[in-house]
C-alpha cells in the first residue's frame, strides 16, 4: 500500500511571506514548522501558519503538484489559498482537531 502524499502553503501572515512543501506526513511535518525544529526558510521567515493543504493518493503525485505550484505567480498561489481559505485561516485545529495555541 502506497503512503499518501500531501502539498502544503504557509505563510507568516495574510498576504506575506509563502512556502509550498510536500509530504508523507501532514501533521508531523507542519508541527515541525510551527515549532521551529525544520531548519531554513520557514524558520528564518516566521512561516509557520498552514493556509492550504491537498492530499493525493500517492507521494509521487504530491511532488508532481508541488513542483507545479512553485514555479506559480504568486497572484496564482494567492488565488488557490483564496478559493478554499478566503479568510486565511490557519488550518492547524482542520488537520489535528487541537485548537489553535495561545502561547
């Protein structure tokens, strides 16, 4: 059984600074973020809020999604994150039923 596979976008704020990743692992993989354990963009930026994710049956349609995304218009990515999320909300409660932290 193929593991699925899932693209993500988050951003530091409403309109602001945006990441595109992929994984095996929604949930894991955004704690790491929001957290401050996944080294790089995300941490060096404050990109830690999930504004979009889609799931794919497979990790290697997932890629194919994100390399696509990634070579967008930002006016495009802007436009997917609008469709589904047009407040901007962070989908973090959505993907693990926890509401959202106050710290």
């Amino acid at each position: 059984m193929e593991k699925p596979g899932y693209i993500y976008i988050l951003t530091s704020r409403r309109n602001g600074t945006l990441y595109t990743g992929v994984t095996s692992d929604l949930v894991a993989r955004i704690w790491q973020h929001r957290n401050g354990t996944a080294d790089g963009f995300t941490k060096q930026y404050g990109v830690t809020t999930l504004v979009h994710f889609e799931i794919f049956a497979n990790i290697e349609d997932a890629i194919r999604r994100e390399k696509a995304i990634k070579k967008w218009y930002r006016k495009w990515k802007l436009e997917l994150i609008e469709r589904d999320n047009p407040n901007w909300h962070d989908l973090w409660p959505d993907i693990t039923g926890f509401p959202l932290s106050r710290e």
